[in-house]
C-alpha cells in the first residue's frame, strides 16, 4: 500500500479543497493507497475531513502568491510580509519533513500552485511529487507568484503535473518545461448533487443563482447590470440569490450597485452558505459569470442539479457548457448579450427545459469523483511504475 500526502494550500471548504477530500476518500477506499492530509492549520475544512474518516496534520505554513497591484506602497508592504512568511515557511518545511519521514510517504501530492512548503520538503526527502494546478491566477483572481521565475523553476521539478483543464493545461505547459503533464477534469459528487427529478420555470416567478466569492473577476456586477437591463424592458419577475465569501468592502460596493440599480426587490446577497445545494435545487437558472475560471466546479453542480446553467464564453465555462445542448454561453464582459441569454430562456422555456436535462446527463457521465479518481491513479501509476 503507497502512502499519498496531500498537501492542502488553504484551509476553508474552498471547490479545490472538496475536490482535494473527496479525491483521499477515494483512493483509501480502494485499498491500494494510504492517504494523509496536512493543511496550513486549523479551519472550516476540519470538520469535513474527519467526518471522511481521513487522518490529517495542521502545519501553518504561507502562500508564495500574492495580489497584484501597481501601487508602489502596497508593493513594499507585500515584499516585507512575504520575506517574513519565507522565513516561517522554512519552519514548516521542517515540519512537514518529520511528518514525511514517521509517515513514510511515498508520494506527495500538492493539492494547488498557492504552496511550495510541500515540495521543498518532498525534494529534501527525495520523494516523488504531483502538483495539482488549479488556478489561472493573473486571468482570474488577480494574483501572482512574488517570484514568478523561482516558482516555475521548482514546479518544473515535480514528477507529474495535473491541470484541471484545457485552458488551464494550455497556459501552464507553455511556462512550465515538464513532459509529464496531464489534464484531468475535477470530479464532483455526483450522488450529492444529482436531482433527476427537477423540474425548473414551474412558475412565473424566475429563480436565478450566482454562487463563487465576491470580486470583480467573478461577474457579479455584469449580472446586476444585465438584470438592470432586464427590467427596462419591463421584465420584473425574477429574484437573484448571490452566495460566496466577501471582504466588508467587496460587500459594501455589491450592496451599493444593488441600490443604484435599482434591484434591491430582486436581488439578495446572503454571503458564503455550506449548503450551496439547496440554492441550486430551488433555482431556475444559475450563472457563471468568471472571467477566466479553470474549472468550474460550481457550474458542474448546478448543471447535475437541474438547472439551466448560463456561462461566459471564456476558459473552463466554455469548455464546461455546450452552447444551446447543454447550456448558454455569453459574450464574456457584455452584459447586453447576457442579458439576451436571459431572455432567450425566459422566452423559450421548453428548449431550455431540455438542454437542463441534457446538462444533467452530461455531467454525470463525465465529471463525476470515480471518473476523476481513475484518471489520478492511472497517473499515480505511471509514476510508480518508474
């Protein structure tokens, strides 16, 4: 039995975290692998992890990415805060060598690019290396390594590289000089979100849900404006439910735009829920509206929830949502268009009944955890095999 230590880069019930757990769970109950888990301290992911039964170690550890900025201030804070996190960092390394070594692990597998604490102790320890790449960074979250070249040189060190997507796979294997780079759709719970039965526009009153942290990489406000644009043209009779974590300032200018616009009869916001579930079961249509998502965990659980799922045209959305089978896509950044794709559903609400039920079917078949677990273990394979 191969012993796997996944490194988890953050500590809340983020999708690459849920991907992280439900990937350990599956491979120990296959037998054939001994997963354990180290995340940067305690968090909300705690609970979740025991409740898979799966062992775990917190060591607090730091991100080498940082939030891009050209003020020249904020750049100076970022580099003293960043050169002291280094040194914590070294710390932490030595931390998780000790656990490496009384764990005996075989394999390190880092669960995404925001840690390096993981490989630095996996190549002191010559131990074979995964890293899991699931961000964009600069497209989407508006971030980027502090040392871009340092950081690439040492992901070009690990044994394989998984991306989760074609956009993503396309970026990175231009940047990183590795010939062992696979692309690996996520995998999802599919029994956990799968609603065979739903039925959606049952009523006149249309249900609408955005789910995903509030920034402006994310496409909340284009939504806002495209149901600005909705009502005058006298289309009213829709309510919006706007989920994900907020800094009191994102949240103060959403709920701002949500009054200049004239939306606070349509629109909620009720911040970060656990049970994102519920909102896509009670919902018509739901939106991703990202800039430039690798993935799009939430658009494949609304897609098995029934829902109609309406994405922008760019990155994973776009390789996600098959437009008018299995989905609408819109002009990204072009609330006008968006705006049309509303109405066309609204309008034809037969078509968009069916392409729900296509989307449905689809994701189940081809996005679930059994899925994305067999393609992981045949590259776990491969790596052993050497």
């Amino acid at each position: 039995m191969k012993k796997i230590a996944f490194i988890g880069t953050d500590n809340k019930l983020s999708g690459a975290t849920l991907s992280m757990i439900a990937l350990a769970k599956s491979l120990k109950d296959t037998k054939k692998y001994d997963p354990i888990i180290i995340i940067p301290g305690e968090g909300d992911i705690v609970k979740n992890i025991k409740e898979n039964n799966l062992k775990y170690y917190c060591v607090n550890s730091y991100s080498w990415v940082v939030k891009r900025s050209n003020n020249i201030k904020e750049k100076i804070v970022t580099g003293i805060k960043f050169y002291i996190k280094s040194f914590l960092n070294i710390l932490a390394i030595k931390k998780i060598e000790k656990i490496l070594k009384e764990e005996k692990v075989d394999l390190i597998h880092i669960n995404s690019i925001y840690s390096y604490v993981g490989a630095k102790a996996a190549l002191k320890n010559n131990i074979k290396i995964i890293w899991h790449i699931r961000e964009f960074l600069e497209e989407d979250q508006n971030a980027e390594f502090y040392h871009k070249e340092k950081a690439l040189k040492l992901i070009e060190k690990s044994t394989a590289i998984i991306t989760i997507s074609k956009s993503v796979y396309e970026k990175y294997s231009k940047l990183i000089k590795n010939d062992n780079i696979y692309m690996i759709y996520n995998g999802i719970d599919v029994l956990k979100f799968y609603n065979k039965d739903k039925e959606i526009f049952k009523d006149d009153n249309i249900k609408l849900v955005l789910a995903g942290t509030i920034q402006e990489g994310k496409g909340q406000k284009e939504l806002l404006y495209a149901l600005n644009l909705l009502k005058k043209e006298n289309i009213n009779n829709f309510h919006l439910t706007l989920l994900g974590y907020s800094t009191p300032q994102n949240e103060k200018e959403l709920n701002e735009l949500i009054e200049k616009l004239e939306l606070k009869e349509n629109v909620k916001y009720i911040g970060f829920s656990k049970n994102v579930k519920q909102f896509f079961d009670e919902a018509d249509i739901s939106f991703t509206c990202s800039k430039s998502e690798a993935f799009g965990r939430i658009t494949i659980e609304a897609m098995l929830s029934g829902c109609l799922v309406i994405g922008s045209d760019t990155a994973g959305t776009a390789e996600l949502i098959n437009n008018m089978n299995t989905g609408l896509l819109y002009k990204s950044g072009d609330s006008e268009d968006l705006k049309e794709k509303i109405k066309f559903a609204i309008n034809n609400k037969d078509i968009v009944k069916d392409m729900a039920k296509k989307g449905r079917e689809f994701s189940k078949e081809n996005y679930s955890s059994e899925k994305n677990m067999s393609n992981i273990r045949i590259v776990y394979d491969k790596i052993f095999a050497q």
